[in-house]
C-alpha cells in the first residue's frame, strides 16, 4: 500500500510496534533477526553495532585513500578509512583508532559531519562520517587486524575527481567522502582573493 504524503502528519507517523524477535545468525559483529511487527508485517535484517569514517587530508591537504580487499564485492577497492565500533566505542575515539590502524596517520583536527544508513532495506548499519585536517604520520603506530593489507594513497582534489571519472571509485561511503573534499575545496577556492 502506498499514499499522499502530507507534510502536516509528519508528528503522527507512528513506528510499528514489534511483537517478536527471533536470532536467525549470529557473528561476531553482526546478528541476523527476523522480527514481526503488529498487523502481520514481517522483516528479516543484519543488526550491526554501526561504523565510522573519516574524510582524512594531510598537512598539504592530500586525500587519504585506502585499498583493500572486500569479499563481498570480490575485489580491491579504494576507499576512505573506516571501521566497525566496539562495544561501547565512543565513535570519535573508534575514528580517531581507525585512521592510525588503516593509515599510520593521526589528526588533531576532528569534526564530526554527519550519520549515514548505507543500506536500510536489509541492514540497521549506520555510519557517522568525520573530517580530520592536517593528519600526519604517527611513529609507531597501532596495527590492525592481523588479517587486513591495506595500501595507502595521497591525492589531490583532480586526481580525486579523475578516479571519480574512470570509476576507480565504486564505495558509496567514498564518492560521499570525495565529493565533501571536493567541495570544501572548490569553496576554498572561491573564497581566495
């Protein structure tokens, strides 16, 4: 069924009311449920405890793109760095974690942007995006997970714009991540004298 919105129900939308929950999967990040809710109406979804990313530019205001092998997509792909939370990880701190992990750098400099459903049709996955500025290299720096091999590139915003272009860049949490660099710097632009 489908109707009219009205923009003056928009305080009335009330969210259905769940009845049962039944564990169908569970891993150690992620949980596959099927829930019912009244009126009959059934979902079958992956609870996930949420993630970060970061929007990471050097003191010479380079992007910092990651590439690593994704399963799913069956491929290496480039990315921004990011990274699932822990439990209870307050989400600057898994950020801030994140960077050094994926890049060997670290920011002084952090904003938080915004949060982000990546697939809401089947998955309760929320990502908050981040802006870190003038990140440079840390000596020493933490590890990842054993398992992870992960690259790491520098570009400005016209070879960002290129891989864009030729599609080199096929994450969606990415071409958001590049179009806000992009932007910011198109801004910077028009804004010298």
């Amino acid at each position: 069924m489908f109707f009219p919105y009205d923009k003056r129900q928009k305080e009335n939308l009330v969210l259905p009311q769940e009845i049962q929950e039944k564990l169908l999967i569970e891993t150690r990040i992620l949980r596959m449920v099927r829930k019912t809710y009244e009126g009959g109406m059934e979902r079958v979804y992956l609870e996930h405890p949420g993630a970060v990313t970061i929007v990471a530019t050097t003191t010479d205001n380079r992007l910092i793109l990651i590439k690593q092998f994704r399963a799913p997509a069956r491929e290496w792909l480039w990315e921004i760095p990011a990274g699932t939370l822990e439990p209870q990880e307050d989400i600057l701190k898994c950020a801030q974690r994140e960077l050094e992990e994926e890049t060997g750098f670290s920011s002084q400099e952090w904003h938080y942007l915004f949060p982000v459903f990546l697939a809401p049709g089947y998955s309760s996955e929320v990502i908050h995006f981040f802006r870190a500025r003038n990140a440079v290299p840390v000596e020493n720096a933490r590890e990842g997970d054993e398992d992870e091999v992960i690259y790491y590139l520098q570009v400005d915003r016209n070879e960002a714009l290129e891989m864009l272009r030729r599609g080199d860049i096929k994450d969606a949490k990415t071409r958001i991540g590049i179009h806000i660099f992009v932007e910011e710097q198109d801004a910077n632009f028009h804004r010298s004298p």
